[in-house]
C-alpha cells in the first residue's frame, strides 16, 4: 500500500505480466491495454481509497447510469520515455483540471487532485515497461468516471467510479489527412456540452463521419450549428490554420474544447514571436485565401495524433489541395519541438513535463 498525506493506494500487482504481447515495431491506437489500472469509487458523497489492480472488465449491472443518460466523460493525456529511460507525463494537471470541467457540467462530482495525480503517477510507474521508446509511440492515457448507479431514472447518479486504463500508442495518423467541411450535421452548440470531454461527443460524430468516408474523406472539419460558415474542430481535434504567415485558430468557448495541445502550439508560437490570432474563421476566409495562394497550411491539433496535417479539404463539392506537407515550416517545426520536449532533448522551458521515474 502507498500512502500520502491524503491518498492511500492499494497496489495489487498481476501475477503474469503480458508485456510480452507488445509489438514496439507494430504498434495499433487502442487495441492493447497495459498489465494495470486504477480505479476508486465516489459513495456517499465522498472519494474511497484508490487501488491498482490487474486490468480486467468492469462487473456492471444492465441497468448503470453511464449506459443509459451519457452520464460518462474521459481524459486523453500521455507518457513519453526519454533517452535515459525515465518517464514524464506531458501537463497532467491540465487533464485534473478538465475532467473536473466536465464533472462539473454533467452533473457529476469533482476528481480531488492528490486522488487523480497520486493515482496518476503510481500506475503509470508500475506499468513503466509499457510505455514505447521507439520515435512517435507513447503510452496513452484514459482517464475515465462513470455514474454507477443501478437506477434508469432520469437524475444525476449518487455513486460513481473513476478509472485509469492505459495503452500504449504508435503514430495516430500515418498520412496527412483529407478532410470534409461538414455543413449539415453539428458537433456542438452554444449552451451545450462541445466545451468538454463527454463521450456522447463522440459517439455523435461518428455517422457524420461515417458519411464522409464513404466520400473518400477521413475526417470532418465541424461548422458552427447556427450558419454553418464558421469553422470550429476538426475531427477530434483543434483546429489551426496558416495564412500569410498568421496563425489562427477558433477560440475555445461553449462549443470547442480547450485543447491542451492547442494550448501547448499557441504558445510556442508565441514565443517564436509568430503573430497568433484565435478568433473566428469562416471558410469563406479559407477559400479567399486558397485563391491568393496565402493559404499555407491547414492542421488539427491533439492529444493522440499532436499535430495531423490537412493536405486537402472539401466543401460544397470541391477539393482544395494545400501546398506539400514536406514544405510547411511552422507545423513541421512545432510537430519537433513538441516531441523534443516531451523526450528530454530541449529545454522545457514552461514546465510542462512531470516525471513519473
Ligand atoms: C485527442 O486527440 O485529443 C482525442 O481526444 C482523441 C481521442 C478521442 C482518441
């Protein structure tokens, strides 16, 4: 047992690692998960103890809140592995800060941050092992809380559970992407929950998407609900734009997550003393500045893929090409430092990192 001023953790270790089963050279977003994960439940309005256990299935009854009202958000955050082998998580506490944003408007109670960070670091330790060296693999992290109750009223749920699981994480995209700009489905609304990590976010955009492949298209670039004009996420990412030398982005709000990589791109930028401007974009600013030929590049930003360039985008029945990915300096340039950083090779100079061991 592990025990801090606040946090006791009972660590139970599995008895057979399946480390063995990692392919470091072959390596799929999701698909394997690590020996352990944390979990601790809320009850009786208050936090229990965590513990680490083996990682198995979750024992449920049919009639669980999460399963029927959503009542379900998460977090995606990584560890990154550095030359001499120590592991750091890349701005950890910004994911404590946003789960608890989403709790927040789903109706749900708050994560305390010794009970997320302790967990945190005490899992991501003892699965150390997992987390890939090899260029642009990681170990991705899923934090998740979950309404308990077994109870298909429609209220908020008195118990809950939080969970831990992790994964170990190859390159998300292995191309740049083709992306369609959605102007019949939304992704979000002002006044609704686009601004947080619920997974009824996600669910919802996958028929739109769905659509979109069947057109040749990967993602979708999502448009405001009212006049579908305004260009807010991609996919499930932020969304960057480069024209004539400016860096725009849509500012976050009610109906686009604030991105800790967006944030983490944003300031670079800044630092590089690059003119940034998050404001709105319309995609008629975007066709504009195709036609000029002072669109440079086009982006989204997150937690799995960091940076996935956009090589074409569709709207209204047109391709727009953007100029070769090879030739964009910012995304390039920002896509390395980002990974210098988490590696240990640059300085961190806004103490992004948190060392695991
Ligand atoms: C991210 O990249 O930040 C995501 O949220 C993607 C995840 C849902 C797989």
């Amino acid at each position: 047992m592990l025990t801090t001023e606040k946090v006791k953790i009972n660590i139970h270790q599995t008895e057979k690692s399946r480390l063995n089963d990692l392919d470091q050279n072959n390596i799929v977003f999701g698909k394997l998960f690590s020996d352990h994960m944390l979990h601790a439940d809320y009850e009786n309005g208050k936090w229990g103890d965590p513990e680490i256990v083996p990682y198995g299935n979750l024992p449920m009854t049919p009639a669980i809140s999460a399963l029927h009202y959503g009542q379900s958000i998460f977090e995606g955050m990584k560890a990154y592995k550095n030359e001499k082998g120590e592991v750091s998580l890349f701005r950890p506490l910004e994911n404590q800060k946003r789960i608890n944003i989403s709790a927040e408007r789903m109706a749900m109670p708050s994560i305390p941050e010794e009970l997320f960070m302790e967990g945190l670091k005490q899992l991501v330790y003892l699965d150390k092992g997992w987390v890939p060296d090899a260029e642009g693999a990681s170990l991705y992290i899923r934090p998740f809380l979950i309404g308990t109750d077994e109870f298909i009223g429609v209220k908020p749920s008195d118990n809950y559970r939080f969970y831990i699981i992790t994964s170990p994480a190859g390159k998300y995209y292995n191309a740049p992407v083709k992306v369609l700009v959605e102007t019949n489905y939304i992704r979000a609304v002002e006044g609704g929950v686009g601004y947080i990590k619920v997974s009824g976010n996600y669910g919802r955009s996958l028929f739109p998407t769905k659509l979109a492949q069947q057109r040749g298209y990967q993602q979708i670039i999502w448009t405001d609900a009212r006049n579908h004009r305004y260009l807010e996420e991609s996919g499930t990412m932020n969304l960057m734009v480069i024209i004539d030398d400016v860096l725009i982005t849509p500012p976050v709000g009610d109906t686009i997550l604030a991105g800790i990589t967006r944030d983490s791109v944003v300031t670079l930028a800044r630092d590089w003393k690059m003119k940034v401007q998050e404001r709105k974009i319309s995609i008629d600013e975007v066709i504009e500045a195709h036609k000029r030929g002072t669109l440079e590049e086009m982006f989204g930003t997150g937690t799995a893929a960091t940076i996935a360039h956009i090589s074409t985008f569709g709207f209204e029945g047109k391709d727009y090409e953007l100029p070769s990915v090879e030739g964009r300096i910012f995304s390039n340039r920002v896509a390395q430092e980002l990974d210098n950083i988490k590696r240990g090779k640059t300085e961190d100079k806004h103490g992004w990192m948190y060392k695991v061991g």
